[in-house]
C-alpha cells in the first residue's frame, strides 16, 4: 500500500535543496519512542505541524513529505493484529528471561532488544501513540459513537490518530521523494 509520510525538522534556513539531498534525517535521541530511526507522521500533514509547533515554536519548523510503501517490512503494531501479538509475545520473552520486568518494560526497550539480538526482522516500525497529543490541539478532530458507554468516558473515532513510522534504515519501505512542503516559501523558491 502506498503511504505519505512526513517529517517535520527544525527550520535551520538551511538550503532547501540541501536539506532534500541529504534527507531525511535521523533522530538519535535516547528517549526515542521507537528507537533510534527516521521518524515520520503517518499521512495527516496537521500532525507535523503539531509536532512542529509543540517542540520547535510556531514558524521555526519545516515539513517535508515522502512516498513509501507499507509492505511486509515494516512491523506495522497499528494496522496489524498479529505483529501486536508479537510485541506481547517478545514481552513475555523479555520478563521470563530476567531482562525486566512486567512492570518497566517499555516499546523501545523492546525494539532495541529485538535488534540488537537478531531477532527484529522488519526494517520499520509503524505505531499509533495513544494519548500521546492535547485534547485542545487545533487539529484534534473526533467523531462520537452512540450510546453512554456506561458511564465512561465517551468513545470516539480520531479522524488524525497520531501515527508514527520508523524507518531503522534511511530507504526502508522503498522510501522516495523526499521534498518540503512546509513552509510555502521554501517550496516556491526554487520550484
């Protein structure tokens, strides 16, 4: 299945035909949610734009798209049911060995475990992280089901769930077309 995907930089005024040469870039960060990777939203351009206002300030970030593929590759923990039986599985795997417990096992610790042992045979991760955004996000658009839901919260479909994808290696899903799109006046500068 083909797949927008985008990632959302810091606006460094970098050249924006270096900065799609040379893209995209990778997140090394130790707290990564999905380990060490390129990290992309999952086709809703506003949650780049969330991402970019939350951890870089309104007009100090960029947007840039790419086209993918969603194939076998990618252990998709969204979409498919039997990979989130995987992660349960590795789980359990990772507690029955000592490695840690129920109780501080985390999805890197799992990823990474799974990689550094041979044992990962995707080269992508494609995830929804729930709760993981504001309520009061501009963007946060949701459709109620009927009924009370007996006395919880109300239960609703999220129009722009916060899908990430993360690619261990820089062309995983037959990643292509890396360009800006955000802001404009990058995209018109050299069109």
């Amino acid at each position: 299945m083909n797949i927008r995907l985008l990632q959302t930089l810091q606006d460094r005024e970098s050249e924006p035909t270096a900065l799609e040469d040379n893209g995209p870039y990778k997140c090394r960060k130790n707290h990564a949610w999905l380990t060490e990777g390129y990290y992309f939203w999952d086709t809703h351009i506003e949650l780049g734009h969330w991402w970019g206002e939350t951890i870089y300030g309104i007009g100090r970030y960029i947007i840039c798209e790419a086209k993918a593929i969603l194939d076998v590759s990618c252990w998709d923990l969204q979409g498919n049911g039997a990979h989130r039986i995987e992660l349960k599985d590795a789980c359990d795997l990772m507690v029955k060995s000592g490695i840690t417990t129920r109780e501080r096992v985390k999805v890197p610790t799992v990823i990474q475990y799974l990689r550094e042992n041979g044992l990962m045979k995707y080269n992508s991760v494609r995830a929804l992280g729930v709760q993981s955004m504001s309520d009061k996000s501009s963007f946060y658009y949701a459709l109620p089901f009927p009924g009370n839901n007996n006395g919880r919260k109300p239960a609703y479909l999220e129009i722009h769930p916060a899908v990430q994808v993360c690619l261990f290696e820089r062309t995983a899903l037959s990643l292509r077309s890396f360009k800006i799109v955000y802001p404009e006046h990058y995209c018109e500068e050299y069109v």
